[in-house]
C-alpha cells in the first residue's frame, strides 16, 4: 500500500479538456474563450459575456438582443419560489437556499429538460436570469419588505440593485455591479465548476448541477473570501491600525484574507480592475475608509513579505466585497452574488462537458479491512 | 497539446483514500467497512448499517437503540417542509424534488452546522431519517392523498411503506424493503459518491453535499438503471416474448438494462440476494410474472453472449425494480430509493473526506485561443 502514490485533491491532475477559460497566472492574465478579461470588462456586458460563455462567439448586434430579451423576460419569480423564499427557515444561509431554489426552477421551463447531451440548456435561462431576484427576494423578506419584481429595461447588474433596494440605481453603480459580475463569471477547474462537470456528466440536469456547484462554491474553502476581507476591513477599522494589526495576525500566523492566489503568482488582473471601481465609488460616495485600509494593508503586507522574498499581490476578494458594500449590499449577500456570476461559467461547462461526455468515476484506493467476522450484537463491546 | 494525456472521466485515476467500501469486481465481493455484503444484509437492519457506516464499527445493543431512538425522532417534516413539496411542479421528478428539499432540511437541525472538519454531521441523521418522508409525501400529494407521520415502531425499511401506503407492512414486506434499503448503501467512488467528497472537500455542509449528491445520482448514466429493468420487463410482458425482443435488441445494438457491471466480473452479490427477494416476494403474491421474465432474459442473454465468449451477469438493478413493484412501490420512486438508501453512504464519504481534507481542485487540459483581438459589435458576423 504504501508504495502507491497519488494526488490529494486530484491536484495538478488533467480531469478534461476546455476551451473556455483559461488562467494564465504566470503573466497574471484571464482569458474567457480567448478574450481577454480586461477587454470584457471594459467593452461588454454580462449579458454579452454570458453569451459568449454559452456559444463561445460573441454576439452579433441581433443576437446580442435577442438573447437580452430572451433573458430579461426570464427575470419574473413564480408565485411557489416566492413562498420557497419566504418559509426558508430563519437562521440558514442564503447559499444553501439558493441551491435548494435553482432546482425548483426547473419545473417552469418553456423547454422540455432532457437527460441527455443535446438537451437545449441555452433556451430558458433560468439559472442565470433567475438568480439575482432570488437573492434578492431573500434579502426583502428577511427584513421585512416586499419583493420587487424585475425590470426588463435595467442590465443584469443594474436589476440585481433594482430587486434588491426598489430603487433604479444610477448608470454608473449599474455598470460596476454588471462589471463584477463579467470578473467573476468564470475561472476554469475550481471546486464549484468540477463538481457542476461531474454531475453533468451523468447526464442529470443543468438545473440539478449548477444546483450541485452552488453547494461546493458554500464551503469556506472556496467562495466567502470577499465575507471575511470585509470582516477584516471592519476589525482593522482605520489605516493607523493596520500595521499592529497585521504584525500580530502574522505572528499568530492568521491567514490574510485576499492576498495571494493558488495560481496567480503575478497580479491577478481581476483584482487591478475591481481596484479601480473601489476607488470610483469611494470618491464618488465620499468614504475612503475601506480603500485607504485596504492599501495601506496590501503596502504593509507586501513589505513583510518582500523581507521573506516572497512577493504577494491582492486576488479579486480583496477589494470586491468592499465595492459591494459601497454599493449597499450587506456581506452575506457576497457569496451568493459569486454564484449569480459563476452561473454563466457554470454553465459553459456543462455545455462543453456534454459535447464529448465520460462519466466521472475515478478509483478510491482502498485501506480498509477485508473478510471480518460478523460479530453477534450481544458479543460487541 | 498532442502529446498530453490524461484519463477522460478520471477513468483509472485514484481520487483518495478510503477504508468504508470495498468493491471486488474479481471476486464478486463487497464490503463495508470489512464486513461482507451478505452478512450485512442477512443480520442487519438498515439503521445498524448506517451506524456501522457512520462510525467504522458496528454497534453495541446500547449504542444501536440509542442510535435508533434519535434516527426516528428525526423523521417528522416541519410544515415548510410539507408545503415545498405540495408547491412542487407538476411535471417534475421526484429526484429534483429530493436535490432542493434535502437542502432545505437543514435549517431545522438541533446542532449546529459548521463550515468546519469537525462539524457533527452524525448528530441530527435528517439527511438519512427524512428521505423516506419526502418521498413518501410527494407520492401521495400527487395522488390527492394526506400526508401520513412516520411511525417510530418502525424499521426505516417498513416505516417507508408506511409513509407511502398508510398501511403497516407485514414483517416480511419490511424487512425486505429495509434490506434492499442496506444492499444500495454504499458503493465506494462512484459519480454521485465523488461528487459528495468533491463538495464536502470545500468544507460546505453534509446537507449541501448530500443534495448535490442526489442532482448527480439523478443522471441517467448513473441513477435509473431499475426504472428502464422494468420497463423493460414491462415491453416484454411475457416469457415466450424474451427470445424475439432479445434477438431484436442485439440486432438493434440496444443496451440491455440491468446486465454487467463496469467493475464486477463475476456476479454481483447484491443481485444474488435481490433474486432471492424477488422470488419470496413472486411466490407470495402469486404473481411470478416478473421473476419469470427475468430469469429468461438472463438466460438467453448469457447465451447470446457466450456465443461471443464474453460471459455476463444481471447486476442489483435487474431485480430490485421487480422486487419494489411487488411492494407496491411506483416506478417513479425507484431512483429516490436508490438516494434514500444511499444517503448513509455519502454521509460517511462526506465524514472520511473532512478527517483527511484537501479541497479538489483537478486542472484542465486548455485547448483553446489566446488573445482573440477584440471585435467591435457592428464589426461581427
């Protein structure tokens, strides 16, 4: 046994081929089919990238609006997902309830769903266009308001802020939060994206497996970084904490929140935009303090870093959740709105994973006992 | 890119460790946690099972009616509960249903739930004591029928007919039902097992895992196999009409549901044990329809099979269709079974995989364009 050797975590193993994204994190470069995120984020909009995600072209002025119409018109809840929302118990996560909600959906397609590779995944859009009033259905109803339906003339972004204060937020906060959304659409073979290929390699639903990635991107080791920078912002509360702050969490070697990538060993490129909208709101919103700490904590940390040789920059955690609470929105709300985005990316995957699908069954290696005796109950001890 | 292999759909690849299952396709064995399928299924009850597969060791007379005491105090739906179920879309699966109500289930636990290695997932059991419940509940919904509350007199085997029928089974109807509940239990890595593992490897609760479990288990390549089995049986209607269908679908190049394994070689124990459940059910009821058409598809199959040397066994999913029908049980239900059993198995895939945990992250082989220029929308065609 002991001369078996394996990859925990399948890391560094190939479990497929894509086309889809590609993360260059040598050169600090993020491409989705080929573009390069700089150019989404500056040029399109969700929509568009969506699109791009699902057909891997970017559209045509015609099929960009015909797919936006198609979208937006899939916006409006049905009255049983508004009573799901509602008798969600109190004190659970709105994570889980959006795993729960995403599989209910499916049963008010204008399409048949099919267990099979041509099922048309592209045609309802539920799974993308739903999501935002969902969480923001959530939101109301937990404090005490009445839920907004959609508006078919607002971007994705611009409508998740309508849903979710009731008020048509201005073009410039409607396209940051559209933005966020393009950053965080996709990123390759992480754990949410490998368990929506895994369960769509069963051939089971789109719905049952973005329903399944919703559930791994919950755990605390994937999404939710964004939910504790914004805990540490708060902590750290002003720029002349930070530099005590960070020398003890790293003599308690407290893990810094946002700084440093599995794979991006130069900038992450997300992280230099989402930088640039965090400046904008704060000097449009007048409340610097988030960005000065935040800063000051990157300048801090990099200089103790540099003293070990080992340079870090800030990933995309680092400055979003700030950026989402300067556009109003309170911090449990920061995973859900990863999963609003990721859906498109989500399901790409599941496009491509049905296009040249093998069932995902890997091999356990087995360390167990063989052949034990059965043990008559009243002889266990 | 040409020389880059890998092993599509992890075929091959070790994913893990484990010591709760072992499948020995050679020797058509099988065993959880070193104790052989055949003991387990002749001497103990599904709740004992799940015991031994929670904690690695079978339990003592104490330990056993503890356990079974908190399982059944477990099995009542909360009113929400209920009504998510009644609200469920006409058309849809049970199985979706199951996905989003087991996620659901979560916020009314006594513990709480951790994001964390050593949350007590043992504790509450709802994700293995409720499953019957749901199902049952969905059953009779959609018939116009009440809701019927668990019995705690009940093996989880027989309180399942009793949620379904609103009729106590006899001893032997639930026995056998519990058994069948013990054969499904666990089969080591398999799609919906890994996918369990793969979301629990983020830290994301056991009901989130279990849920995305259910969405994997759901797709046709996995899940189902005993749905098509009957009917199948159902087409054939007849012994004298096995020969031609046979003749017919090997001409046809159709799948013959329910022979061969990918793993077993020799004959699947579980299926031995199914066959003889099958046949006191067949004698019982005086309805050996079903039996007879099997053993004679069996039959002349392994004959045309050996005709080209290949020899080949009926795996679990050729009679428990059959045997479930007998029992009253509507085909519909034959997967949501398949969860309902498995549930006990994920749990403990879900517990093994937090003790020894690294988050699966597997890499992908990018096949496709750098640096596409970026095209403006009146410029695309």
């Amino acid at each position: 046994m002991a001369d078996i050797t394996y990859a925990k975590g399948l890391e560094g193993v190939i479990a497929g081929e894509s086309s889809i994204c590609k993360v260059d994190g040598e050169n600090g470069r993020l491409y989705y089919y080929g573009y390069r995120i700089t150019d989404l984020a500056t040029r399109a909009t969700f929509e568009e990238v969506t699109y791009l995600l699902l057909y891997g072209e970017l559209p045509t002025t015609k099929q960009l609006t015909d797919f936006s119409r198609r979208m937006r018109k899939s916006r409006e809840l049905k009255p049983p997902i508004l009573q799901m929302i509602k008798d969600f118990p109190r004190d659970s996560h709105p994570m889980e309830l959006l795993q729960s909600t995403v599989n209910f959906l499916s049963g008010y397609v204008d399409h048949k769903i099919e267990h099979s590779p041509t099922c048309n995944c592209r045609q309802t859009l539920h799974q993308v266009a739903q999501i935002p009033g969902v969480i923001a259905a959530f939101y109301r109803f937990k404090n005490g308001l009445d839920y907004i339906p959609p508006r078919d003339d607002l971007s994705h972004g611009a409508n998740f802020l309508w849903q979710l204060k009731g008020e048509v937020p201005d073009n410039e906060d409607g396209e940051i939060m559209d933005k966020c959304l393009i950053l965080h659409a996709e990123h390759s073979f992480n754990a949410s994206t490998f368990t929506a290929r895994v369960v769509a390699s069963t051939l089971s639903t789109c719905y049952c497996s973005i329903s399944a990635a919703i559930g791994s991107l919950f755990g605390s080791l994937h999404g939710g970084a964004n939910e504790k920078v914004m805990a540490m912002v708060e902590e750290i509360d002003s720029v002349e904490n930070v530099r005590p702050w960070l020398e003890n969490a790293l003599a308690e070697k407290k893990k810094v929140m946002g700084m440093g990538h599995r794979v991006y060993k130069a900038k992450d490129p997300r992280s230099v935009i989402m930088e640039d909208f965090l400046r904008t709101l704060s000097i449009k919103y007048g409340d610097t303090r988030k960005l000065d700490v935040l800063k000051e904590v990157e300048k801090v940390f990099r200089e103790k870093m540099e003293e070990k040789g080992k340079p870090i920059y800030p990933n995309v955690d680092f400055f979003s959740g700030s950026v989402y609470s300067l556009l109003g929105i309170p911090s449990n709300l920061f995973t859900p709105i990863f999963a609003m985005a990721r859906a498109s990316g989500w399901l790409a995957h599941i496009l491509e994973q049905r296009q040249d699908n093998r069932l995902f069954r890997p091999k356990a290696l087995y360390v167990g006992d063989l052949d034990r005796e059965w043990p008559e109950i009243e002889d266990r001890i």
